[in-house]
C-alpha cells in the first residue's frame, strides 16, 4: 500500500499549481489569455490545449469530489476565504491589489485540488481505514 510523503504531497501540489496557472493566472501569460487573443479564429493548437486541459481538470476536480465531498469542499473554501482575510486584517497585502488577491485565490483552488488528491492517504493515516470503490462481481 502506497504511503503519502512529503514529497508526495508537494508534487500533487505543483501539478495542481500548474493546472490552475495555464489556464489562468493575472500575468497574462496563461490558456485564457491565448484563447482571448485569437477568437474567433481559434486554432488546433488552442483547441488542443483546451481539450487537454478540460481533461486535467475533470480528473482533478472528479478525485477532489470523490474525496472531500461538497462538505469538504465548502469547508475548504470557506477556510481559504478566512485565511485571506486573516492576512488582510494583518495587514500583509491589501484586498485593492488584485494581483496579489487573484494570486492568493489560485493558490487556495490549487491547495484544496491538491488536499483532495491525498484525502484518502490521509484519512487511511489518521483513521486506519481504507477507501475502496465498490466493483461488482459478474
């Protein structure tokens, strides 16, 4: 049985990171940005590159469904909208660069993405117990 490690976790993380960067992300330079810039004539490699994001983000938001559920999601959401405003009333970064605040969001779409890639290795950690889907028998 594969254990979660450190390692495993940070690249979880960086490949949610990735995903939620190419398609969007406030530099400029992202899936968004290329598609805007080109319609209405979208081309191959755009669609392309579409379709192999569409696929990136369905497997990652299926697992993350799967493993947190709406209530973990939510709960997710509502802990990162916190955080940002726990750093805001810290005075860290104000709400009005919203650079830094789209930023701070796909960082928090990207940790929960990530969190329910390794929900179950951490709930099997903590609990002892294991997920397993149902397969039925012919």
């Amino acid at each position: 049985m594969e254990t979660l490690t450190a390692r495993g976790f940070a690249l979880r993380l960086a490949a949610a990171f990735l995903l939620v960067g190419f398609t969007y992300n406030p530099s400029g330079h992202s899936y968004v940005h290329w598609l805007a810039s080109s319609v209405p004539a979208v081309g191959a490699p755009q669609a392309v590159a579409g379709l192999v994001l569409l696929g990136a983000w369905g497997f990652f938001l299926h697992a993350t469904w799967r493993s947190l559920g709406t209530i973990g999601i939510v709960f997710g959401a509502l802990l990162a909208a916190a955080l940002i405003w726990l750093l805001t009333s810290w005075g860290w970064f104000s709400l009005k660069d919203t650079g830094v605040v789209s930023w701070l969001a796909l960082a928090c779409v990207a940790v929960l993405l990530a969190v329910g890639l390794c929900w179950s290795h951490i709930r099997r950690r903590v609990t002892g117990q294991t997920d397993v889907d149902e397969i039925e028998r012919r």
